[in-house]
C-alpha cells in the first residue's frame, strides 16, 4: 500500500469536529491539554505491557516472541484509535467519561488474560478486545452524524477481528495462530477499505498525551527492576546492578524528552503543516515510530528480570540478546521519530543501536552487569553527541 493511502486513514478519526466548526485548515483548533482521565487510562494500558514482558520472560523463543508481537499489535493499534478519539472528542461529558472508563475494564481484562492468551485464556482475551472495539464505537457515536457513518462502516472489521481472536481460544496450534494473524490484518486493512477520512489534529494534547504514555512506559520497565529481585536480600550486588540497570531506563527517558524540549519541538513540527499533512506526519511519528521504541521496552522489561537475578553471572542467549536488542530498537525507533518530525539527528542514535550487538558477548561471556554497563555507556555517549550537536547547531541558526 501507498504511504497516502496508509495514511489518510489515521486511525480511523472523523473529519468533523463534534461540539463547534473547524477552523482554517492549516491551524489546528484552541488546544486542550491531556486529562487525568486519559492519564488514568494510559495507566490501565501499561499493564498489557508488564503482562506482555512476563510472557516474554516466561519464554524467550521464537513463538514466545511471535506472541508477544501478535498480542502488541492489536493492543497498540486500539490505544492509537482511543488517543486519537480523545484529541477529537475529550472526555469532559459524563456519558464519554463511563464508556472511557469502561474501556479501560476491558483493557484490563484483557491484560488479565494476556499471560495465558495462547494457552487456555483466549476466549477471555477475545471477549475483552470485543468489549474494547466497541466502547471505542460507542464513543464514536457521540461524535456527530458523520462520525457515527464513519465507524458504521468499519465497526465490522473490528468485530471480526474480535471473532477471530475468540474462536482461535478454541483451537490450537497453527489454525490458532493463523486467527491472529488474520485479526491483525484485519485491522490493519479496515481503513483502506473504508477509506476513512482525517481530521483537524491538537497537536499540544497529542504530543503531551504520547509523552506521558512514555513515561508510563519507561517507568514499567524500572518497576522490572523490583520485581526482578523476588523479594530477596538488598545486598551490595543487587543494589549496585540495580543502579547500573537504572541508567538505562533513565538515559533512554533523557533521549525521548530532553527536559521537553523536544516535545516543544514536536508540537511546532505538527503546527507547522496543513491538516492533512499533519495528520500524516502523526501517523507516521506516534504510531509507527513508536512501535519499536515500546517493543524494546517490553524486551528490556523481560530481560531485567533475568539480569538482575544473577548480575555476576553469564547471561543466557535470550536475554542477553533481548536487552541488547530492546536498546537497538528504542534507539531505532527514537531516529525514526527524529526523522519524520526533523526534531533531532539520527546518526548517532542509529550508531549507538548497532553497536548495542557488541555489548551481546560481554554478557553472554563475561558477566550481565558488565553487558549493562556497555549499553549504558552506549546511550550516553549518543546523549552528550547529540547535546553536542544541538548546541553546535543552535549556534549555526
């Protein structure tokens, strides 16, 4: 498919706007900020992602993986309609406000089931998602007459995929896998079809509303370290990984937010365009780029738990390949980021993600701490070259 047509669907958000008339095309309307609804919200949406670390952790294959991406897909493809749903129509209504809150029920339910989705909770796992499809139609309904047409539309495709999931609960082996696939496709197809139309995008709430979803994030990977020691003794070595540990999670917040800076320049990268190019240009920055960017975080998260467990010790093939590999992708997804909005350079993060694969062997035949102190020092080397280059480039301006 084209980049266009991919898209102009952009998630599936109305043209018009529910409560007053759009303003010009190339202005985004008076900016709302994020509520703490949608903040609460995001909260519920984060734990689908300490379950989908823990089913990782539990098993770090191929399949364990393959899960891992079937499951993320269709959870981050929901949470991109219900963030862009919100930026349209903020929940500051009573009736928005209860259906908002029964979505999260049912992201939680969800989560619940996430652990064993493959194994006996599929059903579980697919009623959750039926009831989360159709909060986020319901919510749509309340968004004018167009809106309402608009998801009449593709409501069918996500309900499907619902059915998809369900049946796949009662099956096993391929055919079950292969209802998975078929809901991922589904949903990733349903707008090309329907050929759903964008709207007039807030920037400031969608920059704010995707930051704190990454703080949420990030901090889930951190909270790994915890959860990690199983409640054993605070001994020097534990405190000392943990610390070592901790850089990263914090070196990679740095990276994203630059004490918000950049999300300053984000909204100014956004407010810069027309309203269909904008829609695009978020599409492509808040969707796609941060897929591997959480990806690696769910790696990150499940490989902790192994790491900080024996720190002096060797680390197996799978974990040290997953944190390894979550830091190349958070750093991917970060250059990518960097470069659909032009916010920042990408070079050195691209570096700093393939040479992340050495740090594979010093765990792998040294010890895990000593593969975190190599990603650690990874990252900050890319931190202080691009602070470097920003100031050589604020004073080039």
């Amino acid at each position: 498919m084209s980049h266009a047509t991919a898209t102009s669907s952009t998630l599936e958000i109305p043209a018009e706007e529910p409560d007053k008339p759009s303003g010009n095309s190339g202005q985004p309307s008076a900016e709302t900020r994020v509520t703490t609804l949608e903040l609460f919200f995001d909260l519920a949406f984060v734990f689908n992602f300490t379950q989908l670390a823990r089913v990782f952790s539990r098993d770090m294959s191929a399949t364990g993986l393959l899960r891992v991406l079937l499951i993320f897909w269709l959870l981050w493809w929901m949470y991109g309609g219900y963030a862009w749903l919100t930026n349209h129509l903020p929940p500051h209504k009573k009736r928005h406000r209860l259906l908002l809150l029964l979505g999260m029920a049912s992201f939680l339910v969800v989560g619940l089931a996430t652990p064993n989705a493959f194994n006996g909770d599929g059903v579980a796992f697919g009623v959750g998602y039926l009831l989360i499809v159709s909060v986020h139609a319901a919510l749509f309904a309340f968004s004018g007459p167009r809106a309402a047409r608009n998801m009449l539309r593709i409501a069918p495709f996500h309900a499907v995929a619902a059915l998809l999931i369900i049946w796949a609960g009662f099956l096993e082996g391929p055919v079950a896998y292969a209802c998975w696939a078929g809901a991922v496709v589904l949903e990733v197809v349903a707008p090309m079809i329907t050929g759903v139309s964008g709207f007039e995008l807030k920037p400031g709430h969608f920059v704010e509303r995707h930051g704190l979803l990454m703080i949420i994030a990030l901090g889930d990977s951190f909270l790994a370290l915890g959860i990690g020691t199983n409640g054993g003794q605070a001994g020097l070595s534990v405190v000392t990984t943990a610390v070592l540990i901790f850089v990263i999670p914090a070196c990679l917040w740095w990276v994203y937010f630059d004490e918000s800076e950049k999300a300053r320049r984000a909204e100014r990268a956004l407010e810069r365009q027309d309203a269909l190019t904008r829609s695009r240009m978020a599409l492509s920055a808040f969707f796609y780029a941060h897929v591997p960017m959480l990806l690696g975080l769910i790696l990150i998260a499940a490989a902790v738990k192994k790491t900080i467990a024996h720190p002096f010790g060797q680390l197996a093939p799978a974990p040290s390949f997953a944190l390894a590999g979550g830091v190349a992708l958070y750093l991917v997804g970060i250059a990518w980021f960097h470069r659909i909005l032009k916010i920042g350079p990408q070079r050195f993060h691209l570096a700093a993600a393939l040479l992340s694969a050495a740090a594979i062997p010093v765990g792998r035949f040294g010890a895990a701490v000593g593969e975190v102190f190599v990603l650690g020092a990874l990252i900050v080397s890319a931190l202080f070259i691009e602070h470097r280059w920003t100031k050589q480039m604020a004073h080039t301006c």
